[in-house]
C-alpha cells in the first residue's frame, strides 16, 4: 500500500507492488534492521549521535528558509516577527 500511495495510486498511475515483492520489502527491512540492532554500543551511540544532529540541522534550516521565504514574500500585512515566530514555533512543535 505505501509503495502504491507514494508512487501516484490508480488514478493517472502509480505502482502496484505484489504481495511477493511487499513481502520481499519487508523481509529486507527486517534484516537490515537486524544487522544494525548487531552492531556493537559504540555505532549505535555514533548513530543517535548522527541523528540528533541531522534532526537539529534540518529543523533550523527549513525555519529559516521557510522565515526568510515568508519575510520575502510579505503579503497581506503580516508582521515579520509574527511570521519568524509562527514558523518557528511550528517547526518546533514538530521536533517535540
């Protein structure tokens, strides 16, 4: 089902994945999962680490991309604080 909504659905295309080829994505999920959960304390600390930073990273790009585009683009006679703020809280609040 994901591999059919992420690739169009039925409706003007898409992929649909047999039930083999599912079972074959979840099996190589599955292993892969059980290899990394195999590797020893240090990897798995390097990548928590990793995954911090690309999460704190990702969010203060697009808060301020996302500020800068809105602050740019000034419509409607929204206040540039009240657009950084509302961005910002919002991409916050997805990080919680």
């Amino acid at each position: 089902m994901i591999v059919l909504l992420g690739t169009g659905g039925l409706n003007g295309g898409g992929y649909i994945a047999s039930k083999y080829v599912v079972l074959a994505i979840y099996g190589a999920i599955l292993v892969l999962h059980g290899l990394i959960n195999s590797l020893p304390i240090q990897y798995m600390a390097w990548f928590g680490q990793l995954g911090a930073f690309w999460n704190a990273a990702g969010i203060l790009l697009t808060t301020n991309v996302e500020s800068l585009y809105l602050c740019n683009n000034k419509k409607k006679g929204i206040d540039k604080l009240q657009v950084v703020v509302l961005a910002s809280s919002l991409k916050n609040n997805y990080n919680i």
